[in-house]
C-alpha cells in the first residue's frame, strides 16, 4: 500500500516546495506535479492509474485537483469502488479519519458514491462515460471497453495489445483488474519507490 500524491501547479496554493514537503510527510512513495501548460493533465492520469487498491491518495485540495464537479464524483467513486483511501490537505479531509479526528468525512463521501452508483456494479463503463463526457476522456472509457469486451471473447493478450495499442502487459491487466473482470495472469508486485517528485 502506498501513498501517492498529486499537485497542479496551474491551481496551487503556496509553492511546491511546501506542498511537496506536506506530502512527503504524509509518507508519499511519488508525487504527480502537472504544469499548467495545455488542457490535458498527464500527470494526472498516471496519478489514477497508479493508484491501487489500500493506497492513499494524497492531494493539496479539492479545487486543486479537480476541474469540475464530475471529475470529482469520478474520483471520490473510483476511490471508495478501491479502498482508496483520500486525505486533502488543505480540506483537512482524510476519509480514514487519522489526521484530522475531528472532521468525519468517511459517511459523507460513502453517501455521494451511493447517489451515483445506483446501477448495476457491472456497467462501470457506462456510469464513466457519463460523468466524463468530454472527448478524450470518451476515448479513453471506450479504450477500456475494448479490452474487456476481447479478453471477455477469448482474444489472447498479445491480440488485445495489438487492436488496442497498448505496449505492455500490465497495461491489459491493470484495466481487467480495475473493472474486476474475472481473470488468470502471474502474480505482479511493485518495486518500492523512494520518495521523489515527477518533473514539470
């Protein structure tokens, strides 16, 4: 289980120094920093896709980290489907109410995943496709689908890799894995990072 971080520099309140320090402290393996160049967060997508089932998911604030309210619902969604544990530095929010007791925010994001996830467990595609409706994020779930729906049909991985264009394996794996599709691969483990802090 680690902690991970992420930043955006384009919304950051005080230096990066400070907030990475911040971070640090909190025990983050690896913090995400996006610049504020472009409308595209690439840091911010290997942020989620970095993000594991017991992690903790470590940012500056809410209106840090999300550009609106869907991106939010999505995260505050994908993190209580994983166990993701969140803590918002700013917010003085931690959904496992350790670093700030006296503010119970568990019960309050619980209720917000139950509003959007009213469907059945198995359509987290298209509750995704909903609440991200601009077009790159469009090809990204569909992306995701395709991957599901030829493993789902006896495809091999190699054949997945080829249609879709991912290069690796555990590219593959990792979306199985994030839409719990039933699956048989080799026991994967990460390598322990040191703290550092990707570049802008």
């Amino acid at each position: 289980m680690n902690n991970i971080g992420y930043i955006n520099t384009a919304y950051l309140i005080g230096d990066i120094w400070s907030q990475s320090e911040r971070m640090k402290q909190c025990g983050c393996s690896h913090i995400h920093v996006d610049s504020p160049k472009g409308r595209r967060r690439p840091e911010w997508d290997k942020f989620i896709d970095s993000l594991e089932k017991g992690d903790s998911a470590v940012l500056v604030s809410f209106d840090n980290a999300f550009r609106n309210f869907n991106d939010m619902v999505f995260f505050i969604k994908y993190c209580s489907k994983m166990e993701i544990r969140i803590i918002s530095l700013h917010d003085e929010l931690d959904t496992h109410d350790l670093l700030f007791p006296e503010k119970k925010t568990a019960s309050t994001l619980d209720l917000i995943c139950q509003v959007f996830a009213k469907r059945d467990r198995n359509s987290h595609d298209d509750l995704e496709a909903e609440l991200y409706s601009n077009e790159y994020n469009d090809k990204k779930l569909k992306r995701y689908k395709l991957v599901i729906n030829m493993y789902k049909a006896g495809y091999s991985v190699k054949e997945i890799m080829e249609r879709t264009g991912y290069r690796g394996k555990s590219n593959i794996y990792r979306v199985l894995h994030k839409y719990d599709v039933n699956m048989e691969y080799p026991s994967m483990s990460r390598a322990a990072n040191k703290p550092q802090v990707s570049s802008i």
